[in-house]
C-alpha cells in the first residue's frame, strides 16, 4: 500500500529497523541494540536512583527508576508515572530515559519509571499488576520522594499508553491513587483489531496488523483476542464507564494501525464527561517521533512537554 507519509520521514523510512515481532526473541535482541544506539550520549539531566518494591502479592518485587530535577523548587514537586512501550512484548523502562529525563529537567518535576513483566511468559493481568503495585509505592512514599501526591500524571506510549489507559481505570475502581492526568500516547487498547485503520495498515513501518496480532496474543493469549470474555483492563476500548477518570492527552499518527482506536479512545472519554485532548498528527507513522529531525516530530516532542507542564499546573 502507498502512504502519503510526510517528507521529512520518507526520507528516512528505508533506513528504520524493521520491527518484526513473529520471532519475540529476535525482536527483542534487536530492540534492545537499538535502544544501546539510542542511548542518549553523556550524563541524564537529573539525578537517577532505583529501589526495588514490593510487587503484587505472591509475584515478584517491581523495579522503580527514579529521575529527580538537580534543582528542585521549594516544597513537593509534581510527578510523572511513565509506563515504556513495546507492544506489551518488548522493551524496558531504559527506552525511555531520554524522555523523561527532558520531561525531569524542563519541569522540574520528578519521573517514577516502572519495569513490568513481559508477555508472553507473563500475560495479563501481570504487567498491569506491576504498574498498580509501582504507582501505590509511589503515592504512599510521595513525602519521601518530596512529591505532591494530589498532582501524578500517568504517561505511556504504545502499549505503554494502553497500560497507562487500564491503569487509570484500574485506580479509579480499588479507590487507588487519586491520578491528576493520564497521558496516552498512540495508545495499544483494542484487541478486537476490527478498525479501518487496524485492517488497511498491514505494512506500514515500525508496527503494523500483522504485529499487533502477535502483540495481543502473547499479552492475553492464545485464543482470547476479540473473544467475549476479555478484561476491560486489558483493552480498555471495551469498557463502558469511562466516568470520573482523569483529564487526558490522546495522540495518534495518521498511517499507524493503532489510529483509530486511539481516535474512538478519546471521543469515548469526550462522550463520558472526561476533558481530552485529541491530536492526530498528518504523514505520521507508529514511532515517527525517532526521526527527531522531522519538524513534525519537533512539534509532537514539544507538544508533550506543554501539555504536561498545564496539566501539572506548572
């Protein structure tokens, strides 16, 4: 298929990894050589530690990474609960060091970074679990990390936005952590992959149909995708009470499958009560924003951090 994909990025698209998720191993060899070349060059911005937290009863500890602002301002500080991508398959929280450590040291606010267990030798609902778990442990030690507990914004890309999305839902309905904002980048929360955009897009760059396919069956397993019993937590385009969730952010590419479940997402969230705003960004495909030379991109990265910075009343 032929995709009228911005300038900018056509010119780089030949030269993009292929992400082919069919053999998870070698995807996530090559991911993880990736994110060594992507590292960022030099010291983060901001101080970075780790502590290891309980994890949900009878699984293992979680893995927290903790960014704090070299400068602080006076008093408790807002903070940033970051969930990493990867198709619920791939990946870890150091893909995101980049990002939050920007978001850390132009905001002055501090970035909780949490490692959760992969699909498929850990489906649903272990990487929620691991997310939930991570986000109490901050909210119940937000003096020690001099946070404002009332003002923690969830922010997830991919997977990690569809995680943020349940995440939000998840708190909402045990009366978890009270959540100032969720952040939902191209976010992965429709197993059904019945939309236009999921059905065309079957070979688009980075991810596409056929990787998606792969990304729900190993995160719910085999047999479960589209079926009539799975979990709104899962794929929290299923659920039907979107009330009395946080404001959000929603992106989406133009040419990425994950488009317009990201769309009906956000207008779901609109229909419920919810304050949203959408942005669908033109020639765009799923993970343009690595070519950050694209002024498109420019303009996504710099809309993240101004969308955040209002949102935490900064």
């Amino acid at each position: 298929m032929t995709y009228a994909f911005d300038p900018e990025l056509a010119a780089v698209i030949p030269l993009l990894p292929q992400v082919d998720v069919s053999d998870i191993a070698s995807a996530r060899a090559s991911t993880d050589s990736m994110m060594l070349l992507a590292a960022p060059d030099g010291e983060l911005p901001a101080d970075v530690r780790e502590v290891t937290v309980p994890g949900p009863e009878g699984a293992p500890d979680v893995r927290l990474r903790i960014l704090e602002p070299r400068t602080r301002a006076a008093g408790p500080v807002p903070a940033i609960y970051d969930i990493h991508g990867g198709g619920f398959i791939l990946g870890s929280m150091d893909m995101d060091d980049s990002a939050n450590a920007r978001f850390c040291d132009e905001l002055g606010v501090v970035v909780v970074s949490v490692e959760y267990r992969l699909a498929p030798e850990d489906p649903f609902p272990a990487g929620l679990e691991d997310c939930y778990a991570g986000l109490v442990w901050v909210r119940d030690h937000a003096d020690e990390l001099g946070i404002d507990a009332s003002r923690i914004a969830l922010h997830g890309v991919s997977a990690g936005g569809g995680l943020a999305a349940a995440l939000a839902l998840l708190s909402r309905d045990r009366g978890g952590p009270e959540l100032a904002f969720q952040y939902l980048g191209v976010p992965e929360v429709d197993d059904r992959l019945a939309t236009q955009s999921m059905t065309q897009f079957v070979d688009t760059p980075v991810w596409n149909r056929p990787n998606a396919i792969v990304s729900w069956d190993s995160y719910l397993g085999a047999g479960r995708r589209g079926g009539s019993d799975v979990s709104v937590y899962a794929a929290p385009a299923r659920a039907t009470d979107l009330r009395g969730l946080p404001p959000a952010y929603v992106s989406a590419m133009e040419f990425d499958p994950l488009r317009d479940e990201s769309v009906a997402y956000a207008l779901a969230l609109v229909a419920a009560g919810v304050s949203v705003e959408l942005h669908l960004f033109p020639g765009t495909f799923h993970g343009s924003g690595l070519v950050d030379t694209a002024e498109v991109s420019k303009r996504e990265s710099t809309e993240a951090v101004a969308v955040l910075r209002r949102a935490l009343r900064l």
